[in-house]
C-alpha cells in the first residue's frame, strides 16, 4: 500500500480535527474556558467521548495483542475497573463539585497542607507525561513503520510531526474542543473496530453466530484463573483493577477534568454510569478481535511476531487488504490522539494552577502562561517519547500500569487517607513519604518471589504502594478531638 495515500488520509483526518477546534473555540476566550469548556459539556457525550480517552492506543494494540499468553483474563481487571468507577462517581466527585474545583489536587491543600498539595499535583504531572508519552510512543511507531520510513523520515522528525499536530487544534480551545474531538475520535475507533471484525469473520466464513461460537469455544476465551501462583489470578486482577480505576480516573486531572466540564453533579454522575457499562463491552470487542486476528493466523498458516503488541499491526498491513490497512491505521490514530490531545491540555491545566498560582493572576496575563505552559509540555512529552523508544524492551500495556503504580500509589494514599480519616498531618513531611512509598514498593516487588513464598507482584504493586503511603501518613499524623467529615466540611 502506498506511503503517499496513508499519509494522505492522516492528513485529511486532522484536517476534520482542525476544522472541530475551529467551529468549538474562539480567539481570545478565557482560561476558563480552556479548563472547564465552562462547565457546559452535555453529559453524553462527555460519557461516548471519555471512551477513546481511556482506551488509547495501548487497548487497541495491546489488548488484542495479549489474548495469545493471557486469554479473556483482562476482562477481570476490566470488572474491578467498573467497581472502582462507582467509587468515583458517588465518593470522589461529589466531594469536587462541592468543592467547585478546577484542579482536584486542591483538596489536598485544603485537607492538609502546602506541600501535600504541591506534592500531590507534582506526582499527577510525572505520571500523566510518562503515561501519554508511552501511549504516543506506540502509534508513532505504527506511522513510523507505515508511513515514513518508506519516506526516508526519521522516527525523531515523525514524534515533532506527532505532538505538533496535537498542539495545533488544542491550544486554543482545550477541553472546550476536547470534548468535541474525543466524541469524534471515539467514533472513528468504534468503526474501525467493527470493520476489523467483520472483515475477518467473513475472511474465515463464519456468520455472526458462528464467530461468537468459535471464540468461545477457543482457546483464547478463558476468562477467571484462580491459581494464586499465576499472574492472571482473579483476586490480583480484579482489585488492581479496582484501584486502578480509581486513581487513573477519580485520581486524574485529565479524566476528572472532563466530568468537571458538565454541568453539575447529576449530570457528571449520569456520565460516569454510562460510561462504566459501555467500557466493558468495548473491551469484550478488543478481546474478540484479538482471538480472531490469531484464529486467522492459524487458518492461514502466517507465522506471528513473538511480541504481542505486534501482531495486529503486522496482519493488518501485510496480510489484509489495502482498506483494512487504512482502517487499521485510522483506528489506531484516532483512539490514541482522544488519549493523548486530553493529556496535554490536563498538565497545562494542572501545572497553570496547581504551579502558577492562576487563580490572582489578570486574565490576559494567564492566556499568555496557559499557551507558554502548553507549548512546553508539547515539548516535554516529545522528548520523553524518544527516549522511551531508546529504553523500552517489553509489552506497552505492562509499562503504562507499571508506571501507573509506582507514580500513581502516592495520589491513593493522599486521598484515601484524607476521605477515610480526619487525621491532621505533618504536612512538610508529607513529601518525604510519597517518595520513600514507590521506593519500598520497587524493593517489596523486586524480592517478593523469595520473601513471600513464590508470589510475584503484577498490576498490585499500586495497591502496595498506596497502602504503603497511607501508613506513612498515619505515623505522622495525630488524632483530632472532635469528628469531622471530610467531604462536607470543606
């Protein structure tokens, strides 16, 4: 398949996204705007748009990529996702609207301290740069691999072009665009998906009945594991999913930042109910895509990449059609860019006021910072890609959670410690803890097969973490005479 006509449709593709940013933002609207899109979003679709947002590209190469070696066991985290959802919805985002934020990580210093707070924000911004920098880092190499080595263009040159295009219809409108942008995106991943099914059902003559019988009746459709031993133990995934979802989500500038933009409350939590049953059936089509990409293998006698990661991409553009390659590589740009565009503008907001102190700056001083912080987190994530293409030997799904728990257990421990007690603390100690907790937790997990009879950490280490954390917060902290609860008294 021509270089020349991929690139072609990407380019048309972002002039559609391009075209979005123009009819939803105007020149010269305020910060507030950007931030919040204020406050007007229609809760539904914030709900279909939050679904690319969560995806990214990492489900849609990895998840199909891992049926071989793991089944139908992601389906386990998927259910401790759905649980951890509902936390947010009735525990986390009540208490923000209460509160009326733009950053949630203002509770923190409203609930402990200066430094918690600044602490708090800091350990958002690390987690958030290293996440969407890893999820662009895998379609840039898809576009990388499709398009522009055939155009003799460095993988350097291909990152600038990547973030470069996503700064171009963001910075003006942020979350007032994002919503609109997403809610597209989404869209185009959804159908691509579908497509990428059909295609390969009738490829292997089955109908509809016949394909979903043939799934479950493979290999791949194992979806519970109850070896304690096995790393796709359902306890160890369904409660990393748990927490997963509520510090990727109810913990996540970018994702709470969306449910902010509605209009209130209700509305915000009839979004995240929506969203909670309709992620699990996009998943169950990404798990059903993947055993089907390698059923097709099988019937076709294609030798597979060993690393999973590579197998959708490797039949999509050297054994399927031509339109099915452009397919494919549309899906794959679309579910990434809804993740990474969203990013962007949630570590522009974050830094803007959790770091500059937005909130007693004149506005036409804080439009002249937003677009200077935006920029340079453009630049940042670009060079973070470069080198994670340097570093990177294993599977993107496992680095993007890996990651998520050393730099996500700290926010856990904040907040659950902040919610469930009414403890004051020592807040200039607060700091100390929150980098010492990911430190034990690398050692625990590093020496557990020895120390604890065989057990080996996976996605859990979060929850070790957090926990870690929270006792850390606890030896610092003292006993207040009167109850107070959190969520109402501030």
């Amino acid at each position: 398949m021509s270089s020349t006509l991929i690139l072609g449709i990407i380019v048309a593709y972002f002039c559609i996204l391009i075209l979005i940013s123009f009819l939803t933002s105007k020149k010269g609207e305020s910060t507030d705007s950007f931030f919040l899109a204020n406050r007007s979003s229609p809760w539904y679709v914030v709900a279909f748009g939050m679904i690319g947002t969560s995806l990214s590209g990492v489900t849609f190469i990895s998840v199909p990529g891992m049926v071989e070696n793991a089944q139908f066991s992601y389906l386990q985290l998927i259910l401790g996702n759905m649980l951890g959802y509902f936390v947010v919805a009735l525990v986390l985002m009540p208490l923000y609207y209460r509160l009326n934020l733009v950053s949630i990580y203002t509770y923190l210093e409203q609930r402990f301290g200066y430094w918690s707070y600044k602490t708090g924000a800091g350990f958002f911004l690390l987690s958030r740069t290293l996440g969407a920098a890893l999820r662009l880092y895998l379609v840039t190499g898809v576009l990388q691999l499709a398009v522009f080595d055939n155009l003799g263009v460095p993988f350097e040159v291909t990152v600038v072009i990547t973030i470069g295009l996503i700064w171009v219809y963001t910075f003006r409108g942020g979350m007032k665009t994002i919503i609109w942008t997403d809610t597209f995106q989404t869209l185009a991943m959804l159908i691509c998906v579908g497509i990428s099914i059909i295609t390969i059902s009738q490829d292997l003559n089955l109908s509809f009945n016949g394909m979903v019988n043939t799934i479950s009746e493979s290999r791949f459709s194992q979806v519970f594991f109850w070896d304690v031993k096995d790393p796709r133990y359902f306890f160890k995934q369904f409660f990393s999913g748990f927490f997963i979802a509520i510090v990727m989500v109810g913990l996540d500038q970018d994702m709470m930042q969306k449910n902010l933009s509605c209009k209130n409350l209700k509305e915000a939590q009839k979004n995240m109910f929506s969203f909670t049953v309709i992620i699990l059936f996009v998943n169950i089509l990404f798990l059903s895509l993947g055993a089907l990409l390698y059923l097709y293998a099988e019937a076709k006698g294609v030798t597979l990449p060993t690393k999973g990661d590579d197998v959708f991409p490797f039949l999509a553009l050297n054994y399927f059609s031509a339109f099915m390659a452009i397919v494919f590589i549309l899906g794959i740009t679309a579910i990434t860019y809804a993740s990474a565009d969203s990013a962007l503008t949630a570590l522009t907001t974050s830094f803007c006021v959790d770091f500059l102190d937005f909130k007693n700056r004149p506005e036409t001083e804080r439009i002249r910072l937003k677009n200077w912080v935006h920029l340079g987190f453009s630049v940042i994530m670009a060079v973070v890609i470069i080198i994670f293409k340097i570093v990177n030997d294993e599977s993107v799904v496992q680095a993007v959670f890996k990651v998520a728990g050393y730099t996500y257990g700290p926010l856990l421990g904040l907040y659950s410690f902040g919610v469930f007690t009414n403890r004051p603390v020592r807040d200039n100690v607060v700091p100390l803890i929150c980098v010492l907790a990911p430190i034990l937790t690398y050692i625990i997990s590093l020496n557990s097969v020895d120390w604890f009879w065989g057990y080996e950490f996976g996605f859990e280490v979060l929850i070790l973490n957090g926990f870690l954390t929270f006792m850390g917060l606890y030896s610092v902290s003292r006993k207040k005479t009167e109850f107070v609860d959190v969520t109402e008294s501030y």
